[in-house]
C-alpha cells in the first residue's frame, strides 16, 4: 500500500492486531498495524508538514479515540489492550468504523466529542477537519482542541490514579506555577494524617503576609464533592485564622456545594477536574510541549 489510509481507517486494523487479547506497547503498535494493513516503506516514510510520520501519527490517533470509549484501555503507560467493547466493535464493524459511529459509543458525560470551550464556536460537529469548511487557522484550532481536550483526559485519569499524598503534591505545584508561593516559590504541604482538613498552605504574596489555604480531594470525574465537605474545609479554615482557601477535585462540585461556597464570608475558590486539567496545561504542569506552531503572515511595514 503506497497511500496513507486516514486515521479512521486503521481502528479496525488496530482492533484486528490487539484481537489475541495481548498487551502492545505503542511503538510496537504502530509497527504491526502497518505490517497489518501492508503499508510499504515509502509510505511509512511519508511525513507531515512538521516532520512527524504520517502513518505512525494516524495509528497513534486510531488508538486514542478507541480508548476514548474503553474500546481499547491502557493497563500501563504508552500500553494498549483490547476491551470486551472493543471486540463488540470489530465483531459489528469488520470492514471498517467512521468517526460518526465511534461516537455512538461515547460515554455519558464525555463532552471531548463536541471540543472544549472556549473553541466550542469553532467546531458544531466533532468531524475531521478536512470535512468542514473552516479556514488554515481555524483547522489549526480544531486540531490544538481535540490533542488539549485528550490530554486533559489522560491528566485526570493519571491523577486519580496516584496516591493522595502525590495529588496534593501536584495541586501545591501547580498553584505555584500560577504563581503564588510567595518570593521563594514554596508551599507546606501538611501530612496526610491529622491534617485538620488542610492539604497544604501557599503564600498570596512576596512577604508572606496573606496566605492561602488548599483542599485537595481525589475523586474519580463523576463523584460529586458535596456541600458538607465544603463546609468542613471553611471550618478547618476557621481554626487556622484564614480566610481565604482554595478546593481542588478531579472530580466536581455539587449546585449546593457551589452555592454554599458563594454565599459564605469567607472566599473559597472552586476548581474542578476540567477545569484543573486546564490550568496544568496552561501554566506547564504535568505537560511538555511536543512542537510549536508559529503562523506567519507578511510583515507590510518591510515593504513599505
């Protein structure tokens, strides 16, 4: 095969070579997907515009979003294993599965599929790029949404995945790299056990002269942090003499949670899993840049 299929065409490929129930690295994924559908030599040479390789990136695309319906799971790092769903996908779909039916499969809850805002205005259908009229810069938009939105995903499963002490950890770093931390840029992270119901306090400013006090709960995405625990959290507060904290989830907050924590005198910040996920990504916590993009246009005052 000389041509490149598009990345929808290899999930069934990628099913097929995960079907025997093994474990596979991506690395060796992606080779035996592309013996699998026998792509030549020069077609697994073909690069992007960027350098990446084109088939490499298309098969590395066909496994995320079958994990994005637990079609495929990842037992450990950069590892894929097929699941009883994907066994019912290749069984209904044999000769091949389109983005449209995938999305049959999503799961409850999971709002990667319509993108995440604020490019919601950008993308009404979460179709391929080529298939919608959008222009090179809006392409690019939808392209930075779908790898943030699946990122996002991987960090809070990852988080949730840790041990407590190491997510309070990572809520303290993060809160630094947004810049509190006072002028040495530390925080006290307090023991696991008889904390008070404080995981960690952090300086608002260089001199240390208002603090801020951290909750952190490491709740699976769906799970509901209530208005009780809210409520526990500003009363450790008061014992502290603060008044003013930070709770942070993987999971969310319930309505009577977030009323609670707007009514009450003392200011109480609210993040939730998304939300958390998003930060890290902005400020660089738990995430590396794997390439820039810089968009050029011509500089009409070196012609003048």
């Amino acid at each position: 095969m000389t041509d490149v299929p598009s990345w929808d065409r290899f999930m069934v490929p990628v099913l097929e070579v995960l079907s025997d129930g093994s474990t596979v690295q991506i690395r060796d994924l992606r080779a035996s997907v592309a013996r699998h559908v026998g792509l030549t030599p020069e077609a697994m040479q073909v690069r992007l515009p960027a350098g990446d390789l084109m088939a490499e990136n298309r098969i590395g695309w066909a496994a995320s979003y079958l994990t994005r319906v637990n079609a495929l799971e990842r037992p450990s790092r950069g590892h894929y294993q097929i699941t009883p769903l994907g066994r019912q996908l290749l069984s209904k779909h044999p000769e091949g599965i389109s983005e449209h039916e995938l999305r049959a499969y999503a799961i409850d809850g999971d709002d990667w599929w319509s993108a995440s805002a604020p490019r919601k205005a950008i993308i009404s259908a979460p179709v391929a790029a080529a298939e919608m009229e959008l222009d090179p810069v809006e392409q690019i938009e939808v392209g930075v949404a779908r790898i943030e939105a699946d990122v996002t995903d991987q960090l809070l499963k990852r988080l949730h995945a840790q041990p407590p002490g190491f997510f309070e950890g990572a809520v303290l770093k993060l809160l630094m790299a947004m810049g509190y931390g006072g002028a040495d840029g530390t925080a006290n992270q307090t023991p696991l056990s008889n904390d008070g119901g404080i995981d960690g306090v952090i300086d608002q400013d260089a001199l240390g002269l208002s603090r801020v006090h951290v909750q952190a709960k490491r709740y699976a995405r769906n799970t509901a942090v209530s208005r009780p625990e809210i409520q526990g959290f500003i009363g450790a507060m008061a014992g502290s003499q603060a008044n003013q904290g930070v709770f942070i989830t993987t999971g969310r907050f319930s309505g009577a949670a977030r009323e609670y924590a707007a009514t009450v005198p003392t200011r109480v910040v609210l993040i939730d899993g998304p939300r958390m996920a998003a930060l890290m990504i902005r400020f660089g916590v738990g995430v590396q840049v794997k390439r820039a993009v810089n968009i050029v246009e011509v500089d009409e005052d070196f012609f003048e």
